[in-house]
C-alpha cells in the first residue's frame, strides 16, 4: 500500500479484536491518516474487514490489512517485507497473549516460553524489522502497549507469565528509546479493559464484575490529550477565558485539515529543545515526545523517588485506586459486600500522558511564547479573554489536571470510609467482636484499615511533593525539578496565570 500524500502512517499489530480493533477504527476516522493492521489469519482479516466496511473514514484515510501471526517470532526480513509503504511515523505494537495469571510458585515454564514469544520477542522483531521504515519518518515513534501488570515494584496480583513478560519489554522500550536519536519510544500500559484477555484476567483474580474501562474509553486515553479537551468544552468559560472552538483546536493544535496547524519550532534535543524536527511540529506531537523522556534525575524533591514520581503521576488514571479496589474484591472474608465504586476512580480526563504533566506545562508555556494571540491571520475561534489579555493554553491545563485530581482524591476518601462503615456496622468488623471472627478475617481488616492500611485515607491520598507555593500541590505543573528541556536541563518558566 502506497502511502497518501503527507498521511501518517500508522502500523497496528493485533488489530482485528480488542484493544487493536478500535484502535484501527479510531485511526480510519481521522484525517490524512493511513492505518496498516496485521492480523493472524484469513478469518481474522475477513472480520476486521466486515467491521470497517461500517466506517466513515476520514478525508484521505485509507487502510490496509496485512497478515502476520505473532504466536511465533516471525524473521525481521519477512516483517520488512509485509509491509509496503515508504516510510512508518508511529508504530503500535498491540498483539499480545495472556496465559494464567498464577503465582510465581505456579507458574510453568511453557506458559513462560509463550508469553515472552509472543508479549517480548514479537514486538522487539516487529521494531527491528520495521526501524528501516520508521527512520524514514520525521518524528518516529513506537509504542509498545504494556500492563501495570509488569510493575516489578508494586504487584497487587498475581502476574504469572504474563507479568514478567511485559516487565521485559518495559525495559526494552526504554533501550529502544535511548539507544535511538530521534526516536520516541515508550511503553502505554491502556488500563484494565474489557477485552477477551481483560475478562479473562478478572476471572483469574476473582474480580467481581467486568473491567471498568471499555474499549473506547482505553482507545480515547491512549490517543488523546489535553487539547482535544479544550476542544470539547467549546462555547464554555473557564474563569476569565472563554474556550476555543472545537475546529480551531483541530486545525490550530491537531492538524486536522492536513499541513496548516500552528508549528513549534524546538528542534532536537539540546539545550533549550523539545525534540521537534527543524521545521517544527504540532502541539500534540510535540505534547507526545514527553513520553519517553528522559531526564537522568534519580531523585526529585524531598525524598520522593524516581519510582515514586512515575507512580504518583501515573495513578492520575485512577490505576492505583482502582488496583485497591481489586485487591478488597479478591481478598474480602467470605460474604462481605460493599459498592466498590469503581467506576468513581476512573477519569477518562486522566490519560497516561500525565506522569509526564510538567513536560506538557512546559510545551504549552512555549506554546504560550510563540502563538501571536488576535492576529487576524490565524484561524478563527481560538480562546480569548473576558479582560482582554492574551489567553494562555498552559493556564487551562493547570485547571484541566488540578480539578480532576481534587474529585478523584475526595472519591477516594469517600470510598474508603463507606467501606470502613459497611464492614464495622453489617459484619461485625468491631473491636467488640473480634474474638468471633477467623484470625484470616482479622488479618485481612488490619490489613485494609490498620495503621499502615491500604485502604485508609491516607492511603487513597495523593503524595505531595515538597512544591514551592504556587506549583500545583500534586507536582503536576510548575514543579521546577520535573520541568525539564530536552536535554535534561532545568527551564525556570515561574507558574501560570489564573485561567
């Protein structure tokens, strides 16, 4: 398939079911894009086939469906050769397989074998045989969907081959990353989603109910950022700035009509720079390199760890709170019940870009420097002023990441206090009743609620990092030790203006 004029050019492996599948639908619907989708076989092309013959695809996309079964290592010579386009931009390593989530002490060696063919080696040889391709690109970019699941350092389930498989390839995105100038490599863990593999993973920990995140909620995260949200909130006023429109987001921002969107021009890696090529790049591109960053920092603020950063930012998705909330459903005394309310600490505004959130502060700030806010050759409906000064898009996404983090923290609390009540009040979790319940149960409310429990509020709290007044108190934006050029170098950008 010969790629459009000025397309991006999209490759997605696994892309007939899942995850994969509405990646490729969502992809065929934007613009200029071209989207190829490796499948297993003839039936799983046949039925990706019948599922975007339903699509309205987007001016100047087209597809293309080339069969490919990952079950194996395939050879790097007959990947390069399956695919027939000029050039890749962004590659999307998707296919992956799921053995039983046993214990280590379980797990056998075949399910090991399996899940490190198909979950590791497949999207190493998959990058190999296609690294030709992707140099050809501007800006190349990898990605390589993990899980939360391959976490070596906070496991609160049984991972059994699946687990150390996606901790493999989690070290060797990184490698990719670093070992290749230019590249933008990075490892998206997509949330805990309802798939086949998402439903089998819940039957195998015992959970309660389906996954909480659908395929499209996990297809919009991984795709989206904070500038289609200043899109979608249109025709609103957000303190004294009245919200761009959405087409203006789109083509100012996102370069939906194709080659006219606003360029940041911060070329490279170097001091001063955001990785954009010499000519510059769109904002969500640019928002994108943020990624696969790296800024060499082993510590940052006040005790707080590297790990910790990445995991403090990350929870923005909910997953940390969530994972609690996994943990009650597997471990609770026999015929305890309560509402989970999972679904309260799932918020499809915090993406898994926002462990990244003081890179994305610091490319709207530049944004911010060199937009010509009112200048009649721009496109029409950006954001204005009620007092007449220049709007700031880094100004609304202080806002955009702040708000959520409040309600997501004070549903939280909310949950875990219920959770207390239920059980002390209809299960006879009391001190005065303690002598009658199994030395299992009474482990198990120590646990949850104990001192150093997990399921305490202070658990459920966001850490604060030692912050100077001003900076977001969650280290999000305006934190000077995570905001970071390309280089690695510290940028002294102050802090926002109210929005």
């Amino acid at each position: 398939m010969a790629s459009a004029t000025k397309n991006t050019v999209y490759v997605v492996t696994g892309g007939n079911r899942g995850i994969g599948r509405g990646l490729v639908k969502t992809l065929l619907a934007r613009p200029c894009i071209s989207v190829i989708a490796t499948v297993r076989n003839d039936e799983a092309a046949a039925s990706l086939e019948s599922d975007l013959a339903d699509i309205s695809a987007g001016k100047k996309s087209i597809y293309n469906i080339v069969i490919l079964d990952f079950s194996a290592a395939l050879p790097v010579e007959q990947i390069r050769e399956a695919i027939t386009v000029d050039h890749i931009d962004v590659l999307i390593c998707n296919a992956a397989a799921s053995p039983p989530m046993t214990l280590a002490t379980q797990t056998l060696a075949e399910d090991l074998r399996i899940a490190f063919e198909v979950n590791t080696i497949g999207p190493l040889t998959v990058f190999q045989g296609l690294w030709p391709l992707l140099q050809k690109s501007a800006a190349p970019k990898l990605i390589n969907v993990t899980s939360s699941v391959g976490c070596i350092t906070f496991q609160e389930a049984p991972g059994g081959a699946y687990g150390p498989s996606k901790a493999a390839l989690n070290w060797i995105t990184r490698a990719l990353h670093l070992q290749n100038e230019g590249l933008v490599a990075i490892a998206l863990h997509p949330g805990w989603v309802q798939t086949r593999m998402g439903e089998f993973s819940a039957k195998e920990w015992g959970y309660p109910g389906d996954p909480p995140e659908t395929i499209e909620g996990s297809v919009q995260g991984m795709l989206e950022n904070p500038s289609r949200w200043q899109g979608s909130n249109a025709g609103q006023t957000i303190g004294s700035t009245n919200m761009p429109t959405a087409s203006w987001v789109m083509d100012t921002l996102l370069d939906a009509d194709g080659g006219n969107a606003f360029p940041l021009v911060k070329p490279g890696r170097g001091p001063g720079g955001l990785g954009t090529p010499a000519s510059g790049d769109t904002l969500d591109e640019v928002m994108f390199n943020g990624f696969g960053r790296v800024d060499g920092f082993n510590t940052r603020g006040k005790g707080l760890t590297k790990a910790r950063t990445v995991v403090n930012l990350a929870v923005l998705q909910g997953e940390a709170n969530l994972k609690k909330c996994v943990w009650f459903g597997q471990n609770r005394p026999c015929g305890v019940d309560y509402p989970c309310q999972n679904q309260l600490v799932t918020n499809k505004h915090c993406v898994a870009s926002m462990r990244v959130s003081n890179w994305f502060d610091l490319v709207l700030y530049e944004f911010d420097q060199a937009y010509t806010w009112g200048d009649a050759n721009n496109k029409a409906g950006e954001p204005t002023r009620m007092d007449g000064a220049d709007p700031s898009l880094r100004s609304l996404y202080t806002y955009w990441i702040d708000l959520p983090l409040e309600e997501m923290e004070a549903r939280a609390s909310t949950h875990s206090t219920e959770a207390q009540t239920e059980l002390e009040t209809n299960h006879q979790f009391n001190a005065a009743e303690q002598n009658l319940l199994s030395a299992a149960n009474r482990r198990w409310f120590a646990a949850a609620f104990g001192d150093d429990g997990w399921a305490t509020v202070d658990a459920l709290t966001f850490p604060r990092p030692d912050v100077p007044n001003g900076a977001s108190v969650y280290g999000a934006w305006g934190y000077p030790e995570y905001t970071l050029d390309g280089s690695g170098a510290q940028r002294d950008i102050g802090f926002p203006s109210a929005p």
